[in-house]
C-alpha cells in the first residue's frame, strides 16, 4: 500500500479496474478529470463489448468526448491504473489531454515510457504532461493477483 492517501481520480480507477475484474475483464481502470471533478469513468471491456478497442482509456476518453460535446478534451486529466499502451497514447493525444496519471509501469505492452513512448515522436498532435507511480503498489497487487489466478484455473 502507498504511503500517502491516494488522489481520489486513483482511488476511482482502483475501483474501477476491481469492478472490471469482478466482470471477467483485465483489471484496468480509467478517469477523466476535467475542473476537478470526475466527469467520466470505465474498466475494460474488450471481452463484455467484443470489442479490442474497449480498453479503459479508450471508454473513459469516448464517455468524457459524449458529455463534453467535444473531441478535444481541453484541460482534462485521465487517470489510469496502467501505463497506456500505443492505441491508448494515441487516443490520448487526439483527445488532446492536458494531464496522464498512471500508476504502474508496462515494461511489456506500455508505450508512454516503454515501448513505442508515443509522446516522444516528432509525430505525436499532442503530448500530455505525464506522472507515473501513484497507486503503483496497489494497481501492480491487482494485476498480479488476477493473472496468478488466471494461470492457476
């Protein structure tokens, strides 16, 4: 457990990606924060939506866009529980976000400071400010115990 309280986005997205490994999904959660309120909130759900593009970034920043009424999400936060991988930093920088929060590292399919590290390309529309780590022990004890459990039944 961290040793500070956590931000409540974090907090949020712990419960989310919970809520999403009580549905059978890969426990991934995401908020988005815009003027200090939590304006929109998912879990994966490539699995419940037959969809692989349902990861818990993508849904939150669709959600967020939907009651905006706007692609472009000016000014607002997204908090995830696991570093995003390349189509997740993608939607993030069309989304344009002002700021990424994520809790733990993806050494294997993470591209913000793994991998592709999409926001590093000259190519990149927009890059985030990023912070990493807050929620990192008890996002990284979620996926643990999920793919423990995976792999013994």
């Amino acid at each position: 457990m961290s040793k500070w309280p956590l931000p409540e986005p974090m907090r949020i997205a712990l419960d989310q990606a919970q809520a999403g490994e009580s549905a059978g999904e890969v426990p991934i959660g995401a908020v988005v924060v815009k003027d200090g309120a939590v304006i929109a909130m998912a879990h994966n759900a490539p699995r419940a939506l037959h969809d692989p593009t349902a990861h818990a970034e993508v849904l939150a920043i669709r959600h967020a866009a939907a009651i905006l009424g706007n692609d472009r999400l000016d000014g607002c936060e997204l908090w995830v529980t696991l570093e995003p991988c390349a189509m997740c930093a993608g939607a993030i920088a069309h989304a344009r976000i002002a700021r990424l929060y994520y809790a733990a590292s993806d050494p294997k399919g993470g591209a913000v400071e793994h991998g592709a590290r999409v926001f590093e390309h000259e190519q990149s529309l927009h890059k985030p400010e990023v912070y990493s780590g807050m929620g990192e022990d008890e996002a990284s004890a979620q996926l643990k115990t999920f793919f423990a459990r995976l792999r013994s039944s």
